[in-house]
C-alpha cells in the first residue's frame, strides 16, 4: 500500500466524514451497548481522526490521561486510545 496516496486520503473532508458516518452506523450496530473502545493505529489513521475532530464529526468529550480520551460521535460515547503504534 503506497501510504504517500492513503494519507491523501486523510486530508480530504468529504472522505473523512463518509468514513466517519459509516464509523458511526458501526458503533450503532445491535450487541454494541457497552462503552466501545477504538484503538487509533497508525499516522494515516491518526491524521484521519483529527480531521473528523477539526471538523466537528468526532467530539473530544474529555482527556482522560495520556494519549486516551473519552470521545463521542452522533451520541456514541468511546474511549479512544489514540497515536499508537500501528501492529
């Protein structure tokens, strides 16, 4: 995967909040009614996540301590572990 082409991907609005609503739907899902966690791997990923911050779709509700947060989409709470280590 030529990363240099996915990372544009990051910086476009209109894919970010498609991904962001599909996100979203997933969270939604039936059998999901615990408090979720998202493990944010990666720096594409993490520069994804930011821009659904900047651009309102995901709202930082509290930092919680280091590097995780407890955030919200569309009313879904979650406790994201953000910029870590892609496995």
């Amino acid at each position: 995967i030529d990363q240099r082409i996915v990372e544009t991907f990051a910086a476009d609005d209109e894919l970010v909040r498609d991904w962001f609503r599909r996100f979203e739907e997933h969270l939604r899902a039936p059998g999901t009614d615990a408090l979720r966690c998202v493990y944010v791997a990666g720096g594409t990923c993490q520069a994804a996540f930011d821009k659904a911050v900047e651009l309102q779709i995901v709202t930082c509700e509290a930092r919680l301590m280091h590097n995780i947060s407890m955030m919200s989409i569309g009313g879904i709470r979650f406790l994201a572990l953000e910029h870590a280590p892609h496995p």
